[in-house]
C-alpha cells in the first residue's frame, strides 16, 4: 500500500465508460417520457 500515490491511476476508460452511462441514462429518459406522452394522448 505504500508505494500507491494519489492520483497516479490512469482514469480514461473510466472516464469514457461513465460518459456512455451518462448519454445511455439521458436516452432512456427520453424514451420514457415519449412513452408517457404517447400514454397521455391515446389512453384518454
């Protein structure tokens, strides 16, 4: 344990897998309101 130094770790594939998650999150939400509309407009 002695020889880690904060903020040596190489982070980049971190980094773009949680962009991926952030952009799949905000699909996802996006499909689910068009769900709600599409609910609210033809189940009246």
């Amino acid at each position: 344990m002695a020889d880690y130094e904060h903020g040596s770790m190489d982070v980049t594939t971190h980094e773009k897998d949680y962009g991926r998650f952030v952009q799949f999150s905000g699909w996802v939400c996006f499909v689910v309101f068009l769900v709600l509309v599409f609910l609210a407009i033809f189940n009246g």
